[in-house]
C-alpha cells in the first residue's frame, strides 16, 4: 500500500499481505515487516509465503487493535492498513465488520482504505441478501455491525456501544474506499470500485507504471498518481501523468500528483529524491485537489 500525505494517523487492524501484480514488487511494508519481525515486534511474527509475501509480513488480524481510534478523542485523518490489504482474502468478514463497527462508532474521524482487491471490498460491502426474505443491500453486514456493539456477543469489540445499526448511515460517511492502479491492465478495478459502497471513491495511480488510456473515472471522486521511489524504482513518464489529467478533468475528478519518482528525480536533478516538490515539476502538473466533502449517508 502506498501512504497519502494528507493522512495524520495509520491504523493497522491487520498485518501482512501477499503480492497480487507489478505495483507489489517494491512493497515497502513487505521490507518493513521483515525488519520489524527482527526487532521482535509481536505483530510481525507471523511469515508469509516466501513467494508471494515474505518473514514477518504473513497475513495476521490483532483484534486488540480495535479499540485504537475509541481512544482518539480529537478528529483525525486515518489511513487504514498502512502494512497491509484490508480486503485480502484471509481476513475474515466477520472481523471486517468488527473494524468497521469501530469507524462507525468514530464518526469524528475519516478513514481512508486503499486495497488492491476491490472486487472483495465490492462483494462484501454491496452485501446482496441472500437469506431469502429480501434485505436491502447492506442490512446483513449493518445489522453485523451492531452485534459487534453487543456485549454478550463473541464478535463484541469492548466500549463501543448499542445503536450502531441506527445511529449510522450506509454506507458509512465517514469512511473512504480506494483501490490501487498502476497501469492498463489493472484499470478494470476501477469498476469493481464503482460497485463498492462508499462515501467518497479514490484511486491511487501509483506507482504509476505505464499509460491507463482504458481508465474510468466517472463516479470516481479523487485520482492519486506519483512515481515509485525508493531501491529498484522503476520509471515514470509525464505524458502518463498529462494524459491522467486530462481524464480526470472530463470526469470532474480532483487529481492530486504527489510525485514523479526517483528515477525523474535524478534525472532532472530535482530538488527532493522522491520528486515530491511541485516547484520542480512542469507547469501543468501542479495540481494537489482534494474530492469535496463526502456526501450525505444514505
Ligand atoms: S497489496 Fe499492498 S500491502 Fe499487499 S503486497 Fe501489494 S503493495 Fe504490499
């Protein structure tokens, strides 16, 4: 996962995660977690496999974390899953209802999600009733969430409290879903982005690695790009990042460019090894939006 600059906190509900296409190949949370296993950190104990994941980075869910952002009295912004993919498909439904319990339950803060398995995000969060008795979308995984409000259930988090069901909108308003797209062949999960429930919609094109003309932005309300940085970046050419533009402007999508990368970096003999300084960059380019406030719940 990548970080976004705007975000003040990380919460990590789970760690660990396996690679799934080219934006993998430098995870700098796969490299962070092996150095954390050595530093005898306990959420890092756990080893992937060594071909898709790596020592310390196998996936792990701490529900102890829950109750974090119940202790966060003053409103902040929260990347969810700095180390990890929240939708991966090892963390159980039972235990995202629990974490989203806990956002409900914070409506003074805003959370971001980034995965790179929205198809999963959509499916779980969409929640068609299949019980038969005809639930709108979203009651099974709400009325969930009030379970993990109840103290004598074994889903319970401890302090939050009954009336998730009600007090919260659907989907959650303070809640952000995005998905990870680096080139062409990865543009279809815009799609499945589309088809997930959330209160603002974000893509994250970094890192960028080739051209996304198949991209959709319509009902996409923020685009991220930047190049990578950091042993091994690969490159990024700005025509990908003009041509991204461009598109968001027909979809009135906020763009925000957060760098080029290493490789432009040194060789424009920029100013920030990330080529994170807008001053460096070609006019058009210095574009940093933000998506206008997330709309009311449903
Ligand atoms: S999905 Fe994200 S956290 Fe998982 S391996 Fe890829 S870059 Fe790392």
């Amino acid at each position: 996962m990548t970080s976004i600059q705007w975000t003040e906190q990380t919460w990590n509900p789970t760690t660990g995660c396996d690679r799934i296409s080219p934006g993998c190949d430098n995870c700098y949370a796969l490299t962070m977690a092996k150095r954390l296993k050595g530093m005898g950190q306990a959420k890092y104990q756990t080893d992937g496999d060594t071909r898709t994941s790596g020592p310390g980075f196998g996936l792990a869910a701490h529900p102890d974390t829950l109750t974090e952002p119940l202790r966060w009295k003053k409103p902040r912004k929260v990347f969810v899953n700095s180390m990890s993919d929240l939708f991966h498909a090892r963390v159980p439904r039972e235990f995202l209802v629990r974490v989203f319990a806990v956002m409900a339950a914070t409506p003074q803060h805003t959370y971001q999600i980034l995965t790179k398995r929205p198809e999963r995000a959509a499916r779980i969060l969409t929640d068609l009733c299949r019980c038969g008795t005809g639930h709108p979308p979203g009651e099974h995984f709400r009325s969930s969430m009030e379970w993990a409000a109840t103290s004598h259930s074994p889903t319970y988090v401890p302090g939050l409290e009954h009336g998730i069901y009600h007090r919260s909108g659907w989907p959650l308003p303070n809640v952000w879903i995005g998905t990870s797209i680096e080139n062409a062949d990865y543009a279809r999960r815009a799609d499945a982005l589309r088809e997930t429930p959330a209160a603002v919609r974000f893509i994250s094109a970094e890192p960028l690695l080739g051209a996304v003309p198949n991209l959709d932005l319509s009902d996409i309300d923020w685009l991220i790009v930047g190049g990578e940085s950091g042993t091994g970046a690969r490159p990024l050419e700005i025509g990908w990042v003009e041509d991204l533009l461009v598109n968001a402007a027909e979809t009135a999508t906020a763009p925000f460019v957060k760098q080029l990368g290493s490789v432009w970096a040194r060789a424009n003999n920029a100013t920030d090894a990330k080529g994170g300084n807008p001053a460096d960059w070609p006019a058009n380019l210095r574009v940093r939006e933000y998506p206008a406030a997330a709309p009311a719940a449903a």
